[in-house]
C-alpha cells in the first residue's frame, strides 16, 4: 500500500469513494447519510493545495495508482483532526483505513501534536467501535475543546445529530528529535621536529574542522 499527496485529478475519484462508502450506511436505516453529497471539488482542492489530503493506492493491483481510499485533516486546537477518512467499499478489510490513519499518528507527531481527533457515529460498527480498536477513546462532554465543540454545533446544524456521535481522541507520543553529535576533540598541534620549513607556516592539526 501506498500512501501519497492527493493530486488534482484525483479529486474526482475521491467524490466516487465517498458516494460508495455512504452506501453501507442505508442498510442501518441511515439513508440521510448515504445519500449526503460528497464534499464539493473546490472544498477538496482547498484541502490538496493546503497539503492536508492523502490517498491510499495499491501499485502492485489492477487499479495501478488509483486512490482506494482518503482522509482529510485539519489543526484543531493542540490535535490533528481527521475530517473525513473514507475508503471504497471494495477495497474493505484491507487496513487502507488504519493505514491511511497511521500516517497522519506519524505526521502530527513530528510536528509536534499531542493527538489525533475525530467525530463519529457511536453505534455504526464501522465508526465508534472501529476506532476504538485502533487506539481512540471516547471524551467525556467536559473534555471537549473549543475546536471539538465548535466541529459538534456545526454537525447538529447538518442534521448529523439525529444519531448518537461522540469525539474520539488518540493520544500520540512525541518524536524525539535526533541527538547532536557532540564536536570532534581537537588534538593539540604537533611541532614539526624533521627540520624542513613549512613556506605557508600552517601546521596539520588532526582532527580539526
């Protein structure tokens, strides 16, 4: 599996993956969901152009670099917030999902976060539990930060709020940063006792910058 930048051609494919992954919710009677528009291309070159959309792809398959899944984050408060992550449907039970979540653990700790974030539906085996067993917990309503509270009015306000949701975090571990090597010793200077004159006047140091 390959994770990489989405590219601006891809952004298409992306509309097509979130219109697949929506389907599964209409068995649960979650037909609002299912049918929710994909996020408009503008929004989704918005995410491209600020470098905050990923896509997964398999180059040893069929589908060659084609995107099977995405994710979409964004700076909330001290934590990376995954915005949406969606994988094609086909291509389940391959661990794009985990893979795809994987790298943004990575990036946000060389950049300093302290976790990542998201909201999801409680009861969806594919939501809440999902995460749960990949190292989210549920937060507490006192828990919540400006940003995470800000993200749960905007949901209410789409209409999201009509099954049970909650905010996940997983807490990631600082990347040390690499030891300094420590300066070379210098070695003291050797007189020159063989007698012959040195017409520059330097000496050879070893060990020296």
């Amino acid at each position: 599996m390959r994770i990489r930048s989405a590219r601006r051609p891809d952004l298409p494919l992306l509309q097509e993956i979130e219109r697949a992954a929506g389907e599964p919710f209409r068995a649960l009677g979650m037909a609002f969901v299912a049918d929710d528009d994909p996020p408009p291309l503008d929004l989704l070159e918005s995410y491209r152009q600020a470098g905050r959309c990923w896509v997964a792809t398999d180059p040893l398959s069929a589908t060659g670099d084609r995107p099977l899944g995405y994710v979409l984050a964004d700076p909330v408060d001290d934590a990376l917030h995954i915005e949406q992550v969606s994988v094609d449907p086909r291509a389940a039970r391959r661990g794009i999902g985990r893979d795809l979540i994987a790298h943004l653990a990575a990036l946000a700790a060389r950049q300093g976060m302290a976790a990542l974030t998201l909201t999801t539906f409680t009861d969806v085996p594919w939501n809440a539990p999902y995460y749960a067993r990949i190292g989210f917990r549920i937060l507490g309503e006192d828990e919540l930060t400006d940003g995470l509270r800000t993200i749960r009015a905007e949901e209410a306000q789409h209409g999201l709020d009509r099954w049970p949701r909650v905010c996940m975090r997983r807490e990631l571990s600082a990347v040390p940063r690499p030891a300094q090597a420590p300066a070379p010793a210098r070695t003291p200077p050797v007189p020159d006792t063989s007698g012959a004159s040195d017409a520059s006047g330097a000496l050879a140091v070893s060990g020296g910058p």
